[in-house]
C-alpha cells in the first residue's frame, strides 16, 4: 500500500516533469533553450517513472531490466543533448542572447519573435 | 468505455496523424522527422496488440535504421530546408486515392483473416514441443514456414550487393565522415558498445523462449555500427572485403546449409527432428543475426557523397 503511493507519486511527479518539459520544448526560442528545457524529459522525468515502475514491478527480473534501461538513458541522453547542440553551434546556429535593460520579461518575448521569424525564413 | 480503449484511440490517432505529416510536410526534414516519430508510435501499436517481436522490430529496424538511412539521404540531398515540392499538384492526390484503395484492401483482407482463423493458434500452440523453442513467432518464422524467412535473409543479401554493385571494385563502401566527434560521444560510444553486444546477445538468445531472435539482435547490432560510423569509425572499413562478403552471405547460406542437414536426417527442407530443433535453430538464428547486422550497417555506411569514399569520381 505504501509502495503502491510512493509509485504513484514517482510516476506523477515524472508525467509533470514531462509535460513541463513538453511545454519548455514549444515555447522556448531556440536550439539551445529547447534542447535545455528537453533534457528535464529526459533525465529526470525518465528516471522518476522507471523509479515509479520499478516500485510496481517489486523485486523482479522487470525491476532489473528498467534499472538498466535507466542506467543506459543517463548515458544517452545527456550525450544526444550535447552532441545535438554541439551540431547546431558547429552548424552556425548561435544562441538567442538577450540584453537584460530594466524590463526582462519583454524583451525577452522580443527576441523570441525574432528568433522564430529568423528560423522561419530561412527553412 | 475503458482507460486502456482511450489510450489506444490516441495512439490510433497519434499514428494516423503522423502518418499525414510525415507525407505532408511542409519542410522535406520535418516530415522525415515525423516518420521516425511515425515508427516509434507503430512499434507502441504492436506492444498493445500483443506483439513484442514485431515491436522490437519495428522500433530498431522501422525507427531507428530506417530512420536513420533517411535522414541521411535528405541531408545529403540539401532537403533541410527545402519545402515539399508536391504541395498541391495533381500527383499527390493520386498518391492519397492509391493511398485510400490499398487501405480498403487491407481492411477487407484483415476482417476475412481474422474471422477465418479458426483454431491456427491452438495448432501453433499444440505444435510448439516438436519445434524446440517456446516463442511461438521464433516457431513460425523458422520453423513453420522457414521459406519465407529464408527468401527474407535472401532478399537482404540482394539489398547489400545491389549496395556494392554501385561501388568500384575494390574500392571501401564505408564512408567516413569529415567532421570532429564530439569526445563527449566518442566517449559515451566506448561505453555503449560493449552493452550493445551484450544485448544483442541476450536477444538473440531469449528469441527461443520470448520476444527477440535473429533479427532484432542484429538490428541493435547495426545500432552500434551506425553510432561507430557517425562517429568517423565504421566497423565494415575494418574488416576485408571478402570477410564482409562472407559475413552478409553466411545467414543465407548457413540457414540452407541446416535446412539441407534436415534433408539428410530424413525430412523435407527445414523439417527439422524434433530431438535437434532446437541447436539447428539457435545456429541458424546466430548466423542471420551476423548477417543482418552487416547488412543493415552496410546500408547506412555506403549512404550517398557525403564521405571520402565516394570521391573518387564515380558518376
């Protein structure tokens, strides 16, 4: 029973990580920030459900085989981030950096417009 | 209705939606994308149909070499950021109309599959002892109808030679990318590729008892040489021409080989005796196994211009 609501809370707080990170990756302006806000998914949203699962699963050969499955996202994910933004810097995509003047929020949302228009005229 | 019903609407759904996107894209590079997206929701298909092979399958082979072999080639061809030229012309609606008849037909051919089936599973089931492995798919594929997976490996070789046939004779058909790996993944590689073997192993050799065999074990080896191959160290340039001729021929010719000591021992082709089924299959799903894993990373390494392999002035 008690395991049954720890699981559950892994599990849910891995779902929020996920959505959170769902809405980073549509909303943020760039490569970079994207990638940033994807990596959340996939590090630590992942390792809490298979955490959640494995809690489920008790102490069987399924527990073992999410354990390695965790263990082989935590090499792969970080790396697949790096190497994706490794790509897009190599690849002359630069960073979308911000002159922080008195009101952030706004300028912000300034060069995310431009960063977007950027992207969109020249596919 | 049901959590699991809304669930599998949604998949339904997300598949069909890909699908369209992936056709319909209005950048080249977005589509592919899609598609690669498109097989990952098919493989999670097959997991609620009951069927963990094809899923594996699907999501190394459909997924990930496909995937990555298209990617690839629209790279190559400078589609990033080109638009999709069949926008609005008359051809595409040509491919949505052949699109919606061969959908019809396989509609009608799965209700008349599926209601005449009758008690094939029983037969598959009561059969499963004589055979020698308890994966009823290892069991169709290699034993029931050995032909058509044979006729399968062989259409792999074909694959592969038709590969080599466009490149000169003696010249490497793996490319090597121009470009610094990452250390970070260059790094990351040595780590994954010792696990990558073992779990083409471990698949290979859980394909008698469950979900696995020959061909999912050799796709997640040829995961690890595209992984190598992006990262300028193709394993096909490290072997001989003619160990990597033996090596795509010996699944083709070592499931023959079994299947003509079957012949000798006294039955047809591929009837196996039941008191060796079992070793004949495992040699024959070992030998595929190699051959699909250098079959599929041929494939990906040969790919296009990009590398120096191609330099050399074939038109």
């Amino acid at each position: 029973m008690v395991i049954d609501i720890l699981s559950w809370v892994f599990l849910a707080s891995g779902a929020f990580f996920m959505l959170v990170a769902g809405v980073g990756v549509l909303r943020m302006p760039d490569v970079f920030t994207r990638l940033h806000a994807a990596g959340i998914k996939d590090t630590l949203g992942a390792a809490l459900t298979i955490i959640g699962l494995m809690l489920q699963a008790g102490l069987t050969l399924v527990a073992v085989k999410l354990a390695l499955i965790w263990i082989f996202l935590w090499f792969t994910s970080p790396v697949a981030s790096h190497s994706v933004a490794r790509a897009a810097l190599l690849g002359g995509v630069r960073p979308i950096l911000q002159q922080t003047d008195g009101d952030g929020l706004e300028s912000a949302t300034e060069s995310a417009r431009l960063g977007d228009d950027q992207e969109g005229s020249s596919r | 209705m049901t959590l699991e019903m809304l669930f599998d609407m949604a998949l339904v759904g997300a598949v069909v939606v890909a699908a369209a996107y992936a056709i319909n894209a209005p950048v080249l590079i977005a589509g592919v994308f899609v598609y690669i997206v498109f097989g990952v929701l098919l493989s999670l298909v097959w997991v609620r149909l009951g069927a963990p092979d094809l899923a594996i399958a699907e999501a190394a082979i459909g997924a990930g070499i496909t995937g990555a072999i298209v990617l690839d080639a629209a790279r190559q061809m400078g589609m990033e950021r080109r638009r999709n030229p069949r926008l609005r012309r008359w051809p595409g609606w040509l491919s949505w109309a052949a699109t919606a008849a061969v959908g019809v037909i396989f509609a009608g051919v799965f209700l008349t599959v599926s209601e005449g089936r009758g008690d094939l599973p029983q037969r598959v089931q009561a059969e499963l002892p004589r055979v020698g492995v308890e994966n009823e798919v290892t069991a169709v594929l290699l034993s029931y109808r050995g032909y058509d997976t044979w006729f399968e490996v062989g259409v792999l070789l074909v694959a592969a030679l038709g590969v080599l046939a466009l490149r000169a004779p003696g010249e490497s058909p793996a490319r090597r990318f121009r470009w610094d790996p990452p250390a970070v993944a260059d790094g990351a590689a040595d780590m994954l590729v010792p696990g990558g073997i073992l779990m083409a192993g471990y698949l290979l050799w859980q394909g008698s008892r469950g979900p696995g065999g020959a061909f999912q074990a050799g796709a997640v080896l040829a995961a690890i040489a595209v992984l190598l191959t992006l990262l300028g160290r193709p394993p096909i340039a490290r072997v001989s021409d003619r160990a990597r001729d033996a090596l795509l021929v010996v699944g083709f010719a070592d499931f023959l080989l079994v299947g003509l000591v079957a012949v000798t021992l006294g039955g047809a082709l591929f009837e196996y005796p039941p008191a060796w089924a079992a070793p004949m299959i495992l040699v024959i799903e070992s030998a595929v196994a190699v051959s699909v894993a250098v079959t599929l990373s041929l494939l990906f390494a040969a790919g296009g211009a990009a590398g120096d392999a191609s330099e050399g002035g074939v038109p």
